[in-house]
C-alpha cells in the first residue's frame, strides 16, 4: 500500500497537482482532455478553490501528489445546490484505497459544509473500478450516454452518476 495522507489541496501543492492531472490526461483514458492546462491556469484553478472552501483534496506522499477529488458547485444560481465531482488517481497508485480516501474525504466535506445537496459525475461504462468505487460510496446511475467520451477517434459509452447528500 502508498503511503500518503489525504488532504485538502493548498496553493503550494499546484505544481505537483498539475503534473499528476497532466499523467492521468496524458493515459488518454479517463479524462476529458489529453494534457493538463498550463501551469498558471491549473494555479488559478486552485488558488479559487481554496478561496471558496470548495471540497478538493490529494494524496500527498510529501513529494507528489498521487490523486485527486474535488466537488466543485455548478456556477449557475438554480444549480449552484449540485457539484460536479472530478478525480484521478496516477497509473502507479490505483487499487491501493486512494480513490476511496480521497472521495471519502470529499464527500464528508461536503456534507459538513452544508451548501451542496448533490454531487454528479460522469464515468465511461467500461471503467468498471470506477463505477464500483462509486456505487459502494452511494452514487447511483441514472443514465447512459452512447458516445459520451472520443478519446484519439475511439468513442465511450459513458454513466451519468449522482449522490444525493
């Protein structure tokens, strides 16, 4: 098991989140997008996270950040009460627990903040870890959309998930 301690991001952990979000992109196999965005958008990303309490978190081994979850709220007033959830974990570190640390801790800070009553993700079907990782924490399908995810000209089914906090 990888050691590391889940905790939520700081402004000092943008670089290493950035290179853990560009390897994961970079696996063209999860994602939505094939590289992180630069540097100083990934720091702008952050810093208005953190700004905002939103629920994001990493593994950190004190060196690398290994994986990720937040649960960022739409931007929209009607649906500023859903998040939307994001995560990945790096190739090495997956099937050691740190997914489910990590959207452990999420999901706890969102129920203690109070303001989301809905968390959304979506998923590609065949991602079966995944899936289970999040129906075992309570998130439940509610559709399906063919062609949801074209990574390199190859199209994904993919899972519409929810969690009502």
């Amino acid at each position: 098991m990888i050691a590391a301690d889940i905790v939520p991001i700081r402004l000092e952990h943008a670089p290493a989140f950035h290179d853990c979000l560009d390897a994961v992109a970079r696996e063209s196999l999860m994602l939505g997008q094939h590289q992180a965005p630069p540097l100083a958008q990934v720091q702008a990303f952050v810093a208005g996270n953190v700004e905002a309490g939103h629920p994001q978190f990493v593994a950190w081994d004190g060196e690398r950040v290994l994986g990720w979850c937040d649960a960022l709220p739409q931007w929209a007033d009607g649906l500023r009460h859903r998040a939307q959830l994001g995560m990945g974990v790096r190739a090495e570190a997956r099937q050691q627990g740190l997914g489910e640390r990590l959207l452990r801790a999420t999901l706890d800070a969102a129920r203690r903040q109070g303001r989301l009553v809905r968390i959304d993700l979506e998923v590609r079907a065949d991602n079966g870890p995944a899936v289970r990782l999040y129906q075992r924490l309570g998130f439940a399908v509610e559709g399906r959309r063919a062609m949801g995810l074209c990574h390199r000209g190859v199209y994904f089914e993919t899972l519409e998930m929810g969690l009502i906090l």
